[in-house]
C-alpha cells in the first residue's frame, strides 16, 4: 500500500478535509497518512496557536472511523519554506 501526505493550516481540520482525504483514499488507496500541519503559516498570521490546531485535528480525527491510519505531525518554519519553494 502507499503512504499519502497531508499539509494545510487546519483552523480548524473540519469534515471537508476529511471528506478530502476520503475521497484520496478511494481514488488512490493508501494505507498511511501523514498530517502535517503548520506551526507558523505566513499566509494565516492570526491563526491560533499550532498546539491547539493539532489538539483539535486530533480530537476531529479521533471522531471518524477511517479506513487507513494517520499520523499528525507539526511542521516547522525551515520545512514550510522548501515546501512553498
């Protein structure tokens, strides 16, 4: 199976990325996901803190029977840069 990648900001992740990744996992089936949210996202300056977007992507993730598993993960300012790059 393959792994997939997620990156946004998440204030907060709600269903529609969930349906996004729902409907990645059927038109690609992956096993893994890695979830990458954003510590500091230059173009979201008053986003709240990156804690409580990952506290809550959690605790949104944790409310769905999903059909492959997920790891979140917060991205640091140096990796945001070579990722707009």
């Amino acid at each position: 199976m393959q792994t997939a990648v997620f990156i946004g900001t998440f204030v907060p992740l709600h269903g529609a990325h969930i349906g996004q990744l729902l409907r990645a996992h059927q038109f690609t089936p992956f096993s893994k996901i890695y979830i990458l949210v954003n510590k500091n996202p230059s173009h979201k300056p008053n986003a709240t803190s990156w804690q409580h977007r990952l506290n809550m992507a959690k605790l949104t993730l944790e409310s769905f029977s999903l059909p492959f598993e997920y790891k979140l993960i917060p991205v640091p300012p140096v990796v945001q840069r070579y990722i707009q790059e």
